[in-house]
C-alpha cells in the first residue's frame, strides 16, 4: 500500500507572497469615441421629419441598386424647415438608424424595399 499524503496547513501568521506590482499610468485612460460612419442611407418617412444633418431629397419613390447620385438632389428651402411623410430622403447612417429604431422611417434601399 503507498504511503499516505499528509495534507498541508497554511500557517495564518505567515507573510502572504509578494504579488507583483501592476504599472499605474500617470494619467486615467480616456475611452476613444468611435469615429461615426460616413456616407448616407436612404429612408422613407413615416412622419413629418426636420433633419438634423445634411441630407438629399430623391427623385424617385425609392432608389434602387440601378439608380445612380445623379437622381437624388438638394433640398428647396421648403425641404429644409420639414421634409413630409412618404417622401424618401438620404440621411447621414447615424440619423437614418436613430429614425428607424423611432419608428419614424423605414429602409428604402433595396434591402428594404
């Protein structure tokens, strides 16, 4: 028969080991913001809507894969102050997600359509 282990007790006086030391920057580290994704995205408004950002005002119901930039153009003046219902509109991508999630617009890419 093999010897029996004999368990180990730790004396609770004894100095617990060194832990080693960690770096402590100078100064607190700062969360870098995401830089917002560029380009636009095309929605239709649900609502009567006032963008924030610069925007374009398409032609068409909807675009479609096919269509090129030329079809969307710059707002009149009227466009500007408030934008109807119904009417597709390209909006910055970080706009366009905020309206849908609000439910005040819709996807009208092809995906969407």
């Amino acid at each position: 028969m093999p010897p029996m282990k004999t368990a180990k007790f730790i004396d609770p006086d004894a100095p617990l080991p060194d832990a080693p030391e960690v770096a402590k920057p100078d100064q607190p580290t700062r969360l870098v913001p995401v830089e917002k994704e560029s380009g636009m995205f095309p929605v239709k408004l649900a609502k009567n809507y006032r963008p924030v950002d610069a925007f374009f005002v398409w032609e068409e119901e909807a675009p479609s894969m096919e269509d090129s930039p030329m079809r969307r153009r710059q707002p009149t003046g009227e466009e500007r102050a408030k934008v109807k219902a119904g009417n597709v509109i390209d909006l910055p991508v970080d706009e366009a997600r905020r309206l849908m999630k609000l439910k005040l617009a819709e996807r009208a890419d092809a995906l969407g359509v």
